[in-house]
C-alpha cells in the first residue's frame, strides 16, 4: 500500500483522514523535519524511506521533475489547499494506482 510524507504545509486532517482508511502517512512535523530544505532534506527523507512526498510546493515539484531519485512525488494544486475532503479523495485514488515498480521517479500534479 502506497505510504506518503507530507511536508510541513499539509494538514494533520487529510493524514489523520487517509491513516483511518489504511494509508501510511509520515508528517513532517512529526519526525524532526520542520524548516528543512525540500531538495536536500525533506526529498532525501522521503526516497530513503520510500514513501511519495505530498506537497503544495509548485517551483519544488517542477525541480524536481528533472530528477528520478525518488519514490515518487505528489504537488496538489492551490485551488483545492482548504478542501480537506477533495484532497483525500485525490490522494487515496493516486494511492490506489500508485505502481512504486513503474512510478518511482515521476512527479505527479493533482487537483
């Protein structure tokens, strides 16, 4: 099953929502990741664990597009950053096609 991090901008609702139907959610905040660098540290935590960082992060994700040393990362659109409801939807349907075999490395954009 697809396990995320979410960086220190995600809210503790959609993780505490997505653990309730069976996902594997890492919070920054939780581990000692506040005020981290996302390229060199927040990614790097991510990948060694093999858990999709989530983030609302638009000039990250677009960095790291040219990457592929990662398990895969998540950049929600800002339009639905207060919709806590719309994001576990997007999240759990991406957790549910997430292939780590033919996905890892890629950067998905949802909305």
């Amino acid at each position: 099953m697809t396990a995320f991090y979410f960086e220190e901008h995600l809210s503790r609702a959609v993780a505490d929502g997505l653990i309730r139907r069976g996902y594997t959610v890492i919070m920054a905040v939780d581990v000692g990741m506040e005020d981290k660098d996302d390229d060199t540290e927040h990614l790097i935590y991510a990948s060694e664990r093999g858990l999709v960082m989530v983030t609302f992060d638009h000039p990250f994700a677009g960095r790291v597009m040219s990457r592929s040393d990662h398990a895969g990362l998540v950049c929600l659109g800002y339009s639905i950053r207060e919709n806590i409801g719309r994001m576990m939807d997007v999240l759990t349907e991406f957790a549910d096609l997430y292939d780590p075999q033919r996905d890892v490395g890629q950067v998905f954009w949802l909305s």
